[in-house]
C-alpha cells in the first residue's frame, strides 16, 4: 500500500494514529487508525472532508501519533499567520462526534 509505505520510512508515526485533514473543524474527516488496512479509507474520509468558511483546501493530510488520554476542544484564531489559543475544553466522553470521527480497526 503506498500510504503505509509514506508512514514507515518517516518512522516517526505507528499505530494507532490519528489521520485528518490539515484544516476544518468539528472532527470532520478525522480518523484514528490501529493498523495500515484503515490507511487508505482515512486518507479518503480526510480529502473528502468539506472546507470551511469558502476558504481553499489545504491538499496536506498529516499523520500523527494517537495518544488516547482524552478529547479535548481547542477554540483558536489565526489571523496574519498567527494562532491565539482562546480556550481548551476537556469534553466528556458522550460528547463524541460519533458521525464524524471513524475508527478504522484491524480485521
């Protein structure tokens, strides 16, 4: 597979990890991966994710190492290339947006 391929030699990303698109909101088309059959169908769900605000799509979709310890909100401004955190909110675990984050799992 040519995603599991791109993930290996960087060394720098397992499984389980987190696959998403490089911009958006709301958990859209982010997805947690525990092995590299679920790659592709992340990498899909993560392009296919709608881009808000008319803004144009940014084409990265990054990997990055799942940590488990949580899900929190990070309400944040960017503007002229600077972020501003305004607010981090642990959010309880019924709050999963469960029709927009997938877990894709070994078969």
């Amino acid at each position: 597979m040519a995603l599991t391929s791109i993930l290996y030699p960087a060394g720098a990303v397992g499984f389980p990890c987190v696959v998403k698109p490089a911009d958006g909101a709301g958990s859209v088309g982010v997805t947690v991966v525990t092995g590299p059959e679920g790659l592709e169908q992340a990498w899909q769900a993560a392009r296919a994710a709608r881009v808000m605000y008319g803004l144009p799509r940014d084409e990265r979709v990054p990997a990055q190492e799942y940590v488990g310890a949580g899900e929190f909100s990070v309400q944040s401004v960017t503007q002229h290339g600077v972020s501003t955190h305004m607010c981090i909110t642990r959010l309880p675990p019924l709050r999963r947006m469960q029709s927009s984050l997938i877990v894709c799992r070994d078969s």
